[in-house]
C-alpha cells in the first residue's frame, strides 16, 4: 500500500516546492554574474568607439550612429550624449587644481559600476523613440564613500534603494537602459538618477 502524507503535510511540502521552484527561476531569468560579463564587454567596446570619436576630423558631426553601431541604439537618446561627450572640453587646471573633464567622470563611474538588478522593459512615453524596446539595468557604484550625501539626498532618491526584479521605480536607483539583441549589449539612455550622479561627482573635483 503506499504512503499517503496527511493533507496538511502535503499542502506545506507542495508550498515549499513552488517556493523553491519560483526562486530558482527567478536566479535563471536574471543572473548577475553574467549580466556584469556582458556590461564589462560592452564598457570596453564603447569605449574605443568614444576613442574614435573623438580623434575623428569633426566629432561634432561625425556620423555617431554609424561609430557606435555596435554599442549604441541609432537615433537614441544614446547617441546624443556620446556627441556632446565627444566635444566636452576636456581636463584643465585651475590654480593647483586639476579638473578631468565631464567625459573622464562619466567614463570612470561607468567603470565602478556593478550590474545590480533587471527593472523590466522602460515604458518610453516618446514616439520618437518607442521603436526600442530598451530594458532596465540598475548599477550599483560604490564611489568609495563620496556618493553617500547624493544617495541620502531625499530631493534626489525617496529612498534610494534597488527595486524588485523586474520594477521599474523612478528616485530609487541610478539605471542605465539597454538593448539586448542576439546576446550583446547597446546602449540606448542614462536616467535622469544615472546622470545626476555624473554631475554630483563633478562638482566634487575641486573639494
């Protein structure tokens, strides 16, 4: 005869499977560890595409579209930034001072950035720009301590905290959003959180 477990150990083994099951899924559906393998290749493609930019007759009307085809979304709001970082003034000095440049700031938080959460496809509200299906990449940049009054800034993040997997929630977290196509990454925006952060960072150069 086999053996048949009373009703309410049943139903507690059954809930406890499909609480295993549902986490392991959701381990699968986003993996970090190779979600920061792919952003690590795609920060050092962009940045020789920036490199030649930069070095290009006339950055200011270089074809960024065509440069950047494999790390940035043509037509994007993407695509713009890397313009106006190509032509940035770059370092200068002032007094004893020595300040790096908008391009530099931006590239070295990109660089201290960890992949830390999916938010779900971005809800473009913009025609111009809804033929992207861009998903959310919320980073994690440590900034060794300086960025603590910008994250507990409550102007600024309400609180700052990383969202659920899959949520997308606006003054929580810097994000960036991506295009992921045939398994490699393209940028194609900065958050406004993302962006404020760059500047944060560069008006601390002076301190």
């Amino acid at each position: 005869m086999p053996f048949a477990w009373p009703r309410p150990l049943w139903l507690l083994a059954l809930t406890a499977f499909l609480a295993l099951h549902g986490g392991a899924a959701g381990a699968q559906a986003f993996d970090r560890q190779a979600e920061n393998q792919r952003y690590r290749q795609w920060l050092v493609d962009f940045k020789q595409d920036l490199e030649r930019l930069r070095q290009s007759p006339d950055p200011g009307n270089a074809d960024v579209d065509s440069l950047f085809a494999r790390t940035l979304v043509p037509g994007s709001r993407a695509t713009q930034l890397a313009r106006e970082l190509a032509t940035a003034p770059g370092g200068t000095t002032s007094g004893e001072i020595h300040f790096v440049g908008i391009q530099r700031i931006f590239l070295a938080i990109l660089s201290d950035s960890m992949v830390a959460g999916d938010g779900g496809i971005y809800p473009e509200t913009q025609a111009a720009y809804r033929k992207d299906a861009l998903r959310v990449r919320y980073l994690h940049v440590d900034g060794g301590g300086r960025l603590e009054p910008y994250f507990n800034d409550p102007e600024a993040f309400k609180p700052y905290r990383l969202p659920e997997t899959g949520a997308l929630e606006r003054n929580a977290y810097p994000f960036l959003l991506f295009e992921d196509r045939d398994g490699t990454l393209r940028l194609g925006g900065v958050s406004k959180e993302f962006w404020e952060l760059v500047r944060f960072m560069d008006a601390l150069q002076p301190a």
